[in-house]
C-alpha cells in the first residue's frame, strides 16, 4: 500500500459532507445528477479491450478519454470481484471528481426493462466513504439517484462484451461526486456491502482508494 499525507485535511474541517459532495438533487454545471451518472457511462462505453482503464490499471490510463471542457473528471472502478484496490491518479486543479460506488447499468441491447435491471444488483446496498481520512456514510435513500431511459452508444470491441450499437438504457446507484479539491494530494475511498434482498448470491463486499494529486 501507498500512503500519502493529505497536504490539505484542514480544508476538510468540517463533517457536513456537502461541503465536498454534490448532492442527487443538485445541477453541477447546469447538468443533472442522474444525466451525470449517464454521462459517466456513456463515457466508459467507449473504451475498448486495448484500452481498457481496469486492465493491468497504472496512473497513465487515468488520463485517457477525460473532457476538460466539462469540468468533471470520471474516474473507473474495478468490477466487484476484485475487493479491495487502491489506485493513483494526477488530476489538474478545479475539476469536480466523478466515480461509481455501486452502479448499475441496463440497456435494450439486453433486456426489454433497462430500468428494472439496472436497479436489481443496487439493492441492499451499505456505503461509507472516507475523504481525508473523514468518515461519512451514505443514505440508502437520499444518495441513491437512478436515470430517466437515455441513448448510449457501446462501441465495437468495448471491455464491457456489450453488443455494440445505439441502444436506450438507464442507470441506477450511487456515485461519488466531490467538488473540486484544493491543490494537494488527497486520499479517497469506500467501503460498500452489498446484498439484494432478492438476489442475495450477487452480494459482495467491495472496499477502493484513489490517492489523488491535485493541481
């Protein structure tokens, strides 16, 4: 493990966890929470198996289709079976920070109900994150957003084995959206237990950390 001292935890004095996070009913930077999250996917549906962020991850594929124009920064996360992880990443100064928790995404590539599958794996789902070192958990109800149907567009080849095209999918779960950091270095993380009441073999335990330099 990689520990770095947070050159900036006095900016965190405070335990209001919407001084760091974005919350599901707020529009950052005009755009919605849920078309956000859409977003965040429609992103990671145009990587392929070459270029895939969780394979063999190193700090340079941290960088690889980012938008600066947008001001959010998306950042990946490995699939559950992969339980604990931690990850570096550089990222310039005054972009808000966005990754899932526990998401869930369905399309008509595979189903004829996207919204219901995309809630299915959510369910049950026990959050805590952790910003330098500040405990917060999350509300099952109030930190869990889910998406109107939208177009998402799975390219060829994509890491996910998605069959590729033009499809309309939905989107379910809990995101980490933190407002921009101050210039510094930053450690992230979580820790989610997850078991759908009605699925209770896809249950799993997951706990990540990015240890972010800012500026």
């Amino acid at each position: 493990m990689i520990n770095i001292t947070p050159v900036s935890s006095l900016a965190f004095a405070q335990t209001d966890k919407s001084k760091f996070l974005f919350s599901t009913n707020e529009s950052p930077y005009g755009i919605s929470y849920p078309q956000w999250m859409q977003k965040w996917w429609s992103w990671i549906a145009n990587f392929t198996k070459a270029n895939n962020p969780n394979d063999h991850y190193t700090q340079d594929k941290c960088q690889i289709n980012q938008n600066l124009g947008e001001k959010v920064w998306f950042l990946t996360v490995p699939p559950p079976e992969e339980s604990s992880w931690q990850r570096i990443c550089h990222i310039p100064k005054s972009m808000a920070i966005l990754w899932p928790i526990v998401t869930g995404e369905c399309d008509t590539g595979d189903t004829n109900v996207p919204l219901d599958c995309a809630k299915r794996g959510d369910e049950g789902a026990r959050i805590q994150v952790f910003i330098d070192g500040i405990k917060f958990n999350y509300d099952a109800i109030k930190d869990r957003s889910t998406s109107g149907l939208f177009n998402i567009t799975w390219i060829k080849d994509n890491f996910f084995e998605s069959k590729p095209g033009v499809f309309q999918g939905a989107v379910d779960g809990y995101f980490l959206f933190l407002k921009p950091l101050p210039i510094g270095n930053h450690t992230i993380s979580f820790e989610s237990d997850v078991l759908p009441p009605s699925n209770p073999e896809e249950g799993y335990h997951q706990k990540g950390e990015y240890i972010l330099t800012i500026g």
